[in-house]
C-alpha cells in the first residue's frame, strides 16, 4: 500500500523547517513555532500540514513581509538540478521537496501587496519545489504585471525557472483553481508558450505540451491553429511536444486535430485479424487484444492508429475510452501487429462493471469494430 501523502510533511519537518529559519535569521522563534504546529498535527492530511505550518510562518516570521520573504528566501536550500534527460534531479537531498509546500502557501496568501518581493521568492522557490500553485493568485489579481515577470522567466537559465512561466499560466493546472481569464482568452499565454516550446529540457517542452493541451479543451481551434504554426519545420522533439498537446482532441476524433498531425485522411487498410483475450474475463485480470493491419494497395499510407474501448457504467450504458496504439506508415503489402494489454483492475480513475464492452479500431479517427469481451465479477 502507498505511504499517506500527508507523510510528505512529516513531524520531522517543522523541525527542519526551524532550523532553516534559524540559519537565516537569528531571531527567529523556534520553540513558540514548533509549538503552534504541533497540537493535533498527526491527524492533519497533506494540504492541512502544510497550512498549518504556513500560519506559524506567518505568525513567526518578520511582521514586515518584504523582510519576511527576504528571510524565507534566505533560508532555501540549493536549488534542485537536472539530470542528463533535462529532467528534474534532487541529488542527494534526504527530504521531499514538499518540504516548501507551507513556503509556497505563505508566499500565495500574504504577498500580493508586495509584487516584485514576492516574484523574487518565488523565482528562488520554483527552482527547489515549485511555484505554479503560488503563482496562481497573482495572475489573478496583477494579471499584467505578473505576466511581465514571467516572460523574463521563459529567458531564464535555470530549467525550472523557464517551466514555471508555463506551468504556472496552466488555465487548467490540476490540483489547483483554475485561471478564468486565460481559459477565456488563451494568447495571454501563447507567447510564453511559443518562447518554450524548443526548450532544451524535456521538463520545460513537456509542460508546454501539457498547456496546449489544456487549451485545447477550451478552444479546439486556437490548439489546432497553434500546433500546425509550430509544425513548420519542426523538429522530432517539437513534433512530439504537438502529439502530445493534440492527444485530447486526438481520442475525441477532432477532424482538425487529425488534420494537423497529417491523419485525417481515410486509409484503406484490411484489419486481417484481431484477437481479445480471453474473451470472457474477472474483474481484477488483464485483457490481451492484438490486431494485424494490412495495406492492399499499391501505395503507401500513413495511419494514426487507437483502440477503443466501450466500458459499461453503473447505469448499464457504455462509455467509450480511447487507447492510443501507434502512428504508422504501411509500405504497400505490408502487414503489421498492433496490440495492447489492458489492466481491468478497479482504480481510483476507473471503476469496472459488469457486462459487455465492445471494443473498435480508430485507424485515422474513424471506427471499425472488432469485436466484445464480457466481464464478470
């Protein structure tokens, strides 16, 4: 079983968080802020933890905020690094780096007076945690002048720095409140997106995708419109960022999303055998389904090529769930052997019920049907 999230802010960080301050500033009050943390912490889940101890901040920390941030930027430790995949590396640091959630909250409620004080903490905080969830309030209240930060940020030299100017304008951004005016009008952020999305870090191209993607749930068009701009002499890293920030539109069979990616044409390829097994199956087990595609013709096509699967909910109807097989290209003769192994397992994402789920090919967003499996509990 996975460890409690809350375990994340364990009682041993107070502690550590102390003693940081401590470091930073000899005046700071250990004892009366461990004390104010401490009565009923155990019983406190994750988010509470942390706000629980960004009041004790609040409580113990200079009166002054900008002297405050200045004390708890002081405080940090050295910033994470990146790894050789220009993914994030934390090195040899014996804690989570949710060590700065209750530094993240603090900065999020009290220094939206403070703007430039309050950037300059963040800019230090996304670089050992992250400042995407801090970020939030002041996009909201000084949209303009927060944003003017944030393109300097897309400049910036550090990986983490430069993610944070799209991961914090997410009008999307799970776990956190949503940004009306950029899920209203997306160029707000279209050109800090457009300024990363050749970044050498996968963690700053990956969080672009992840924006485009969010936008195309909002405006199909604008994401289209974006992804076939950006796929002018692309290269295969910005080619794959557009994939992936398309994928939403792609499972819903979008035609201009099919278009951009160069599928959205009709194939002529012969399904020459498909297999779902076992074709009756228990709750908990995994499914096997495999099928060859065959190109007839004398040319060749190139195929975008998913499963989907009709799963039955509660009330007994079907709701279909989209698998992504491959992207293609079939010489003409040849056949090829797609296939997926499916987990039926009950998730927190995904309950399973019982009866009869169809399953179908989209081979460039249109259906063909390949057969049912039944499942029993």
């Amino acid at each position: 079983m996975a460890e409690p999230l809350k375990h994340l802010l364990n009682d041993g960080v107070p502690p550590r968080i102390a003693a940081m301050l401590k470091r930073a500033w000899r005046g700071f009050g250990t004892a009366a802020f461990l004390r104010q943390i401490e009565p009923g912490y155990e019983g406190l889940e994750l988010m509470q933890r942390g706000q629980r101890i960004a009041e004790a901040l609040h409580a113990h920390l200079p009166t002054d905020v900008p002297r405050a941030l200045a004390v708890l930027t002081e405080s940090l430790d050295p910033p994470m690094g990146l790894d050789a995949k220009g993914e994030p590396d934390a090195g040899d640091r014996s804690y989570s780096a949710f060590l700065y959630l209750p530094h993240s909250m603090y900065i999020a409620a009290h220094g939206l007076p403070h703007l430039d004080d309050a950037m300059r903490a963040q800019h230090a905080l996304t670089q050992r945690f992250t400042a995407e969830f801090s970020l939030r309030p002041y996009l909201l209240h000084h949209r303009e002048a927060t944003l003017k930060h944030l393109h300097a940020w897309a400049q910036d030299n550090n990986a983490h720095v430069r993610r944070a100017a799209s991961e914090g304008t997410r009008p999307r951004l799970p776990w956190a409140p949503r940004l009306p005016a950029f899920q209203k009008d997306p160029t707000f952020a279209l050109p800090l997106l457009d300024a990363l999305k050749d970044d050498p870090s996968s963690y700053v191209r990956r969080s672009v995708a992840n924006h485009l993607g969010d936008i195309a749930k909002d405006h199909p068009g604008v994401a289209t419109d974006t992804a076939r701009n950006w796929l002018r002499g692309a290269s295969a890293e910005r080619e794959a960022l557009v994939r992936h920030g398309l994928r939403f539109l792609v499972k819903q069979c979008h035609a201009g999303a099919l278009e951009t990616l160069g599928v959205g044409h009709a194939v002529q390829l012969d399904v020459a055998a498909a297999r779902i097994t076992p074709a009756h199956v228990l709750i908990g087990g995994k499914l096997r389904i495999e099928v060859e595609l065959h190109n007839p013709t004398q040319r060749p096509q190139r195929v975008l090529a998913d499963l989907q699967v009709h799963y039955v909910k509660a009330s007994g109807e079907a709701s279909p769930k989209v698998f992504k097989l491959s992207t293609l290209e079939l010489a003409p003769g040849e056949t090829v052997t797609l296939g997926k192994t499916l987990s039926l397992a009950q998730m927190t994402t995904r309950t399973h019920y019982p009866g009869r789920h169809a399953v179908a090919l989209l081979l460039n967003g249109r259906s063909q049907p390949l057969g049912h499996f039944d499942l029993t509990a």
